[in-house]
C-alpha cells in the first residue's frame, strides 16, 4: 500500500506527530488533490495547544491543515461536476455535513465541518475532500498564494463585506495586524473603508498595516490612545472595530472607541467568555456586537478572481515557506512570532 508524510494530531495525548499513513482514496463524490501548498494558521496552533477542541471529529487521530491548494490526483466514483485529473485547485477550509436540518432542506448547513479539525486536513502529501469543497485556480495563480484564501483571506474578507457590511468612507479599526488581521486591513481598504486604523503592540505589524492600506497605525497600550484615535476619527469613533486578536482585553477597548451605531465585528477566537463593562454609554450610543465565523463559499471564488486578476497581490503576505516535514518548527515560528510572520506556508 503507497504511504505518505502526514502531521498528525493525536487529541487524546494532544501530541502532534508527522507519521507515514496510508495514501488516502476517494469515495463517492470525493477527489484525492495532491497537496502543493498548506497554510499555517492560528487556528491550527490553537487545536494543537489544547484551547480548540474539534466538534465532529470521529476518531483519537486528525491530520492537521485547512489551508490547502494543489492538483488534483484521482477522481472518486460519482462526481457531478466535471472536474479533471490535473486541475489546480484549493479547496475551502470546511464541508457541509449533510445530515442536519439545513443540509436536509438545502439551506446552509448548521454543523459545518472544519478541514484539518474535524476531518483529515492538508499537512500531509495528498488530502480527499469533496468535490464541492474544490475551487479551480487559473495557471497564474500560484499554490502559496491559493493556499491562504480559503482563511487568511477568506475569513476577514467575509467579515467586512458580510458580517459588517462596510460601506466606503465608513471608519474601521483591526485590532492585531496578524495572519487574519493584515487581510482584514487589505480588504477594507479593497471596499473603499476610511480612514482604517490598525492596532497592535508589535512596532512591526504596525509598519506592515501601514504598507498594507492603514491610514494610522496605533499602540493599544499608549497612554493617549483613545485620543489618538478619535482624533483620526474626527472625533466621531469609530463606525467598525474588528477584534482579530481573540483577546477579551481586545474587545474591551475596541468597544470603548465605537461612535454612535457602531459594531464590534469578533472575528478573532477564543475560549475565554465575552465581557462588556461599558455601561449606560453602549445602550446610549446602540453599539453592536457581532460574533463572526470562517468564510463563504462564494467569498473564495471571488477572492480567487480577486487576486488572479491583479486586483489583491497576495504575495507580500507568504512570510516563509517551510518543508511539511518541519511542521512542528513551523508552529513554533507562529505561536513565539518568531520574525512576526503574516502567514508560513508548508511545502510537501
């Protein structure tokens, strides 16, 4: 039987190991994609540290990964869609389950499986997906840069144009300037946003927001920061605060900045509960909250046209790339921020 490299995530002793598995086969509906190029992640470092458990995953073992592009290898039995040996591809980050309700009766699905998490991911050589989770790529395109849609870019890009719905010459502020966060910078500047205020501690993310579209890039632990920031604001706070850090002490601050009407988009995860200490102000005010969750499928496909068609040059967010072999050194590099990288990408 043909064997692969594959970094697999053992849940019940939370010890992550590159194994030779089986090459996996297609099913029904199902191709196998040769994997070219897999994004490291956050979320990734999240499920190997313990503070993200998966949801649906039915078994002790899952290999890692949602971040996936590469070329299609072997076509399963029953496929509707035309899809060809050699195809490039990436592939959305998540599969319907098709068993609840909203899978039943054809509408979103409630209990969506997330690559990498819940089922076998792309930080191996070879990955099975289905085929509705296939996006095609154009030859100019590269892997790396196809790889980090489905998330990096995907899932603030659905944030502003979906969850916010921001419109041009309205202000938004980003909280952490990282993998998600500089995405979340490009793609409110793409739909016309201004002024965009990026916040992080790091000297060097605020830098990158700056190159990446920010019209001001602030220090949250600056004892004037709020008057920095209305300043930029012209007083008025801010319409948009997208907390892409995760970090309770995040929202706090981001909610305190909102103008009238304003909406705190929580793009960022994290176990930790959510707490609002604003008082009468935020009623006054009719400030939101908006909780925010991964991408849309039809947000990929047009980030793919996107950045084919030159209109979002994704290669300034590729930090490093690194071989699947030294995956564990790559989630070393993320978690300490080692060289404070935007996004590293595993090569097979």
């Amino acid at each position: 039987m043909d064997t692969m490299l594959a970094g697999r995530f053992h849940v019940d002793t939370k010890k992550f190991v590159m194994e030779e598995v089986p090459v996996p086969e297609p099913g029904p509906g199902e191709v196998l994609v040769e994997v070219k190029a897999a994004g490291v992640c956050l979320s990734d470092v999240h499920l190997l540290d313990g503070s993200l458990a998966p949801l649906f995953l039915t078994s002790d073992t899952v290999t890692v990964g949602h971040e996936v592009s590469g070329v299609v290898h072997t076509l399963g039995p029953d496929l509707r869609r035309g899809l060809a040996v050699g195809n490039r591809v990436t592939l959305e980050a998540g599969k319907a389950c098709g068993l609840c309700e909203g899978c039943v009766r054809r509408r979103p699905c409630t209990e969506v499986r997330t690559a990498g998490i819940d089922y076998d991911g792309g930080w191996a050589q070879y990955m099975v997906t289905p085929e509705e989770t296939v996006v095609p790529i154009p030859d100019n395109l590269p892997f790396d840069q196809a790889a980090i849609i489905p998330d990096a870019v995907s899932t603030p890009y659905a944030a502003v144009v979906s969850t916010a719905g921001v419109r041009p010459a309205q202000s938004v502020g980003v909280w952490g300037v990282g993998g998600v966060g500089a995405h979340n910078v490009r793609v409110a500047r793409l739909v016309g946003a201004a002024p965009i205020i990026a916040v992080d501690p790091l000297p060097g993310a605020r830098e990158r927001a700056l190159a990446f579209g920010a019209d001001v890039a602030l220090d949250p632990a600056a004892p004037d920061f709020a008057e920095q920031l209305r300043a930029a604001t012209a007083g008025k706070g801010l319409d948009f605060a997208f907390d892409c850090a995760g970090v309770p002490a995040v929202r706090e601050q981001a909610a305190s900045v909102l103008g009238p009407g304003g909406r705190l988009i929580l793009v960022g995860i994290t176990p930790r509960p959510l707490t609002i200490t604003e008082g009468l102000t935020f009623n006054y005010l009719q400030k939101q909250v908006r909780g925010h969750y991964g991408a849309t499928p039809e947000g990929v496909v047009e980030l793919v046209q996107l950045a084919s068609s030159g209109r979002l040059d994704l290669a300034p967010s590729i930090t490093d790339h690194i071989p699947l072999a030294e995956a564990a050194d790559a989630v070393n590099r993320l978690e300490n921020k080692t060289g404070d990288p935007i996004r590293l990408v595993l090569v097979p």
